[in-house]
C-alpha cells in the first residue's frame, strides 16, 4: 500500500517545509520536495500541515470510579481521538486493591480490543508492596515503561515513602512515575469546611482545591524525586505556582516533565457558576488568569514537556448524582477529540508558541519520554507512517453534538476553532478523510521501550 501525500507544509519541532511525503507498507518512505512515483492514493494536502500523529499521554477510557463508569470506552473514545488527529493514546491500566499488575493489564486488553488509533498504557498503581514490585520486570517486558502513582482517593492513594520506594525501583530500571500531586489530607478538609457552610454546588469545588494544594503536593514530589536519585512526571500541571516549584527542582538538578491539558489555558474559574456547571468538575479544577497565562508561558519557554486530555468523560446524568454535594459530581470532561484543534487555536494563533512548538508538545516530547521514539513522534523516512493533515483554514465551533465521543456534553462547548484535522493515516491506511472516519477499529497495541530522560 502506497499514499503519496502532495503539496502539504510539513512540520517537525526542527522547521518546517513544503515537501511530499510517500508511504510505503506502514512506514514513511521518502520525504523531497517533489515526489512523482504511482500511488495507490495521492492525498493533496495544499495548504494544510502535515504532523506526525499526535499521542494524548493522559486518557481514562472505560474507568470504573467505583459509583459510576466513564461514558466513553476505547470504542467511542478512541474514534474521537483519531478524528481529532490522535494517532495513539496512552490510557492507564489501573490496578485496583487486591489485583495484580498482571490482572489489570489483561483487563485493559480486552478493553482496547476495538480502538480505533494505536494505544499503550501506563500502570495506575494502588499498592506499592513486595507483591507488585514482583511484577514490574514483567510489565517492562510487556512493553510498559511508565507507572502512575496518586496523592489522591482514599481506592488509589499511596503514601510518600511509597512513592520514593517506586521511583527508586521503577527507574532503576529505565522507567517512570507519574503523579497526580495534590495534597489529600487538606483538600478534604476544605471540603468539609465548604460543606459547613452550606456551600454544596459546583462553585465550591475549586475553593476546595485551590493552588496551594497542587503547589504543596508538587513541591513534596519534586523533593521526594531529589531524595530517590530519579526523574519525576507531574501530571496534569494547572498552577503557576506548581510550575514555579517544577521550576524550581531543574535548578537543583532534578529532571521533571511537566504534563498540562487544554483546560488549563482555555478555560477558567468562572465556568462553575453557569447553570451546567457540574460539567466542568475535575481534578485539578479550572484555575485563574495568572494560572492560565503561565501555563502558556511554560509552554512557551518549552518547561512543560506535553500535552494530554485527561480525558475522563461523564454524562450530565452522572454528574447529577452530586447535584446537592459537589464533592459527589465524577470528576472529569471530555477532550480527546478536540485537542490539537484547541492547542492550535489558543496557543498557536495566539501567538503564545510555534507550529514547531506544537509538534513538540502534540508528539515529538511524548514519544521519546515514553519509549516510542524515532517510530513515533516525528516524520523522518523509516518511522512508522502515523501522519495528520491539518487544515489551519477549517474553522468551526466545538460541540459535543458533532464530537464522536459517547458524553453529552463539552467543557468546550460553542468555542470557536480556528483549524481541525482533515485526514489521518495510521499505521500506513488512511483511515479519516476530510474529517470523517472511514477505516474505524485499525487501532494496535504500542509496546514501549524504557523510557529517553532527555532533559539534562
């Protein structure tokens, strides 16, 4: 199977260029400024960018919180991804109490049984004993290299020690943890406090869990990471007082990737008090202007390393089982499908970052963190054929009505996108064409190596 792709400007962090690129039995063949061979399809991408496949480092297909199960699954989820230009997610394989690392991962399996892009998992972890640490070797030979730890949830919480025995362990051996940093002990307070006061809609969920709580729970890893002698993942990072503490450690010597989703810098504070407020419940909650303008900023200055979703999808129905307690609203919104289109919108034609900055941020960075580069992450002749055509002229308005994912609702709903994904080519088959998916299911398994630390 060969695809010729025509007239396109293609984009890697390095520039940008007009050139052709040809694909040949799953892999990018050439790449030259004019390229005249047959083809068994010849896609005119003029006008439009050409990316390597974006890869979302933070989705939550098909979670069981225990009260309910996210709207979405690898089916649906997986087909907003790839028409939204996600070529592979990384979802998180969660080992709850009492299961084994090995359990999880074969549950996780059968759940990504029908996606649609390519996906990998990193291993949530709820028990750091002898019994799991038993099984990681065998993870990383089932091609998982990274892990995730929570300061958070009385099902998923692990204490400091923990965390400073795994990272320990776990990058000895070429991988990485990361955490979702807030600290649990004084949020619940807060909302209890909240509560006190009478204080039960959306409004006080991000009263409960204000930047100091993230700041706190960062600062405590970035420490705990100094300790261990290993490289720290902070997920989902919405303060800028949490990147001041990123900041911070690098000065001391400590290597940390940052991860933020689009939430952070297109949304703010202000949404809880809308009358579907419920939607915008997640963890962390919208922040401030300041908090929004840093995180551009670090994306700017390249100290935050990726972008993912976090996307953990809820209908309106679910998010009503905490309609008179807002600690009870499933924390979560649905992005996956929306992504590139909002980082190019709001960073991008802002002026905030580069196209070459977005390829980064959507895919070189993750790629080579993860263990999934030179094949993804970047458009060079032998890398697996994983390509996005981005149309920057298509301009639309987000809405859940026209997104393929399950939920009834966005956190973007009626924000205007200045460019959208035009047409996909996964694994060497054009499976999305002028932003319908035609080839549905051709999602594979990504085994990943341990993991590149390349910042110094």
């Amino acid at each position: 199977m060969q695809i010729l792709i025509q007239n396109g400007t293609v984009v890697r962090s390095t520039g940008r260029k007009k050139a052709d690129v040809l694909v040949r039995d799953g892999r990018i063949a050439k790449i030259a400024p004019r390229i005249d061979e047959a083809a068994d399809r010849v896609i005119d991408a003029e006008g439009c960018f050409v990316f390597a496949g974006f890869i979302d480092t933070h989705t939550h297909f098909d979670l069981d919180t225990g009260v309910t199960v996210t709207a979405d699954n690898f089916e649906t989820g997986s087909k907003a991804a790839i028409v939204g230009g996600t070529t592979t997610v990384l979802d998180f394989a969660t080992q709850d109490h009492g299961m084994t690392m090995h359990d999880a991962l074969n549950v996780w399996h059968r759940k990504a049984e029908k996606s649609s892009c390519n996906y990998g998992f990193h291993m949530a972890v709820s028990e750091w004993n002898d019994a799991r640490k038993a099984e990681v070797d065998d993870m990383f030979r089932a091609g998982i290299s990274s892990f995730k730890m929570y300061m958070v949830y009385d099902t998923m919480k692990v204490n400091d020690g923990q965390i400073y025995d795994a990272q320990k362990f776990i990058g000895s051996r070429g991988g990485i943890i990361g955490v979702h940093c807030e600290n649990y002990d004084v949020l619940q307070a807060r909302i209890l406090e909240e509560k006190a006061k009478g204080h039960l809609d959306p409004t006080a969920h991000p009263v409960s869990r204000p930047q100091a709580v993230e700041a706190e729970g960062v600062a405590r890893l970035m420490r705990i990471a100094e300790l261990s002698g290993y490289p720290a993942w902070v997920v989902h990072l919405s303060t800028a007082d949490g990147l001041d503490e990123v900041r911070a450690a690098r000065k001391r010597g400590v290597k940390v990737y940052a991860e933020t989703c689009p939430q952070y810098f297109t949304l703010d504070v202000s949404r809880y008090a809308d009358p579907d407020g419920a939607k915008f419940v997640m963890s962390p909650p919208l922040r401030e202007a300041r908090d929004r303008a840093a995180i551009l900023n670090g994306m700017r200055k390249r100290d935050i390393d990726f972008i993912g979703t976090d996307h953990c999808s809820f209908t309106m129905a679910q998010k009503a089982i905490g309609k008179d307690d807002f600690s009870k609203i499933p924390n979560g919104g649905a992005g996956v499908q929306n992504r590139a289109e909002l980082v190019y919108t709001y960073a991008v034609r802002t002026g905030a970052i580069t196209l070459e900055q977005m390829a980064l941020l959507l895919s070189e960075r993750a790629a080579r963190l993860f263990g999934m580069f030179p094949k993804k992450g970047v458009i060079r002749v032998g890398a697996d054929a994983d390509l996005v055509i981005f149309d920057p002229n298509a301009r639309h308005t987000i809405s859940y009505k026209t997104n393929l994912h399950a939920c009834d609702n966005s956190p973007y709903e009626g924000m205007e996108a200045l460019g959208k994904t035009r047409d996909v080519i996964l694994n060497g088959e054009l499976v999305v064409e002028n932003g319908e998916l035609t080839k549905p299911y051709c999602g594979t398994y990504v085994f990943r190596r341990p993991c590149a630390w390349y910042r110094k």
